[in-house]
C-alpha cells in the first residue's frame, strides 16, 4: 500500500496535469502517441510525473479520478482572492509561493468559521484546490504541484481527516 505522501503526490500531480491541460478527456487517457509525444495540452514533466505514480501499489488507486472530484470541490469555492484581506495571501499573489500554505490555512479557517457546517478540512481541501487554479491562471511559471503537496502533507489535520474518511480514495465530490 502506497503512503499518505505517494498518493497525495499522485493526487496533486493529477490535478496540476488536468488543470494545465484542461481536458478532462486527455487527462484519462495520459500515455503518449505512437510517436513517443504526450497527449495535447501536457509537457513531457506533467506527463513523467503522473505515470510515476502508476506503480504497484498503486493499480487500484485512481488519483485521476481523485484529482477530479479534488477540481470540483475547488469549483464550488466562491472565494473571490482579488477581493480578500490577508497578509498571507497577499505575499502568495506577489510570487511568495512558500506563504502557500499558511495562506490556504487562514483562508480556510475564516472560511470554516462564518459557515460552521463547513468543516476546515474540508474548507482546506477546496480553498487550496480552488488557490491552485488560480494561480495557475494568473501566474502560471510560478506554480509548481510541490506547494499544494506540502500543504497537505503538512497539515496533520487534513490528514487525519481524510484517514478518518478512509484515504483518498473515498474522497467524495
């Protein structure tokens, strides 16, 4: 069975792929052409590090799948980040991106605070997924998968939340 870690790297990298490519259809479909070139929409890198995952202990685990219910939860969050006061924040979108973190963390504990049905683990979840697709927008040379698997991984919280849920693999949309 793959680590925490493994499949939050696997998860992250298949959502940073889909939302570079943004084509659902390219991203299951992630092997190269005949030729050896990678599917539109993704560089040699996207492609190497998804299919990295792809071991055995990870047959059975779809982070593809994963990533996409991931990418929904982030579309449900209507943070509007031009609008939102946080010092945190604010050095992310300046290029600070090792403030991603604990800028994903305050968000999503204020977030969690005015909507106490919104559990923070599940406020984290869509606040970074939903910072990510933003950023990837605005300031795409910027971004890289390592930010959003740190976060994660270093949020024992979120963790446990997740491990409480049954993995990733029951993360539902």
């Amino acid at each position: 069975m793959a680590t925490f870690e493994k499949q939050t790297e696997c998860v992250v990298n298949a959502l940073f792929s889909d939302l570079l490519g943004d084509d659902e259809s390219d991203c299951r479909s992630l092997e190269t052409d005949s030729e050896g070139r990678p599917p539109a929409g993704y560089d040699a890198g996207s492609v190497g590090r998804l299919l990295a995952c792809i071991g055995d202990d990870l047959k059975t685990f779809d982070a593809v799948v994963i990533a996409s219910r991931l990418r929904q939860m982030g579309d449900r969050c209507n943070m509007d980040f031009e609008h939102i006061s946080s010092e945190d924040l604010a050095e992310v979108l300046k290029g600070e991106m090792e403030k991603f973190g604990a800028a994903v963390d305050s968000l999503s504990r204020s977030w969690s605070d005015r909507n106490p049905e919104l559990a923070y683990e599940r406020a984290f979840l869509c606040v970074s997924a939903k910072l990510l697709m933003y950023l990837l927008k605005k300031v795409p040379a910027m971004v890289h998968p390592s930010y959003l698997i740190r976060a994660i991984n270093g949020n024992s919280q979120v963790r446990n939340y997740i491990e409480a849920h049954g993995g990733w693999e029951n993360l539902d949309s």
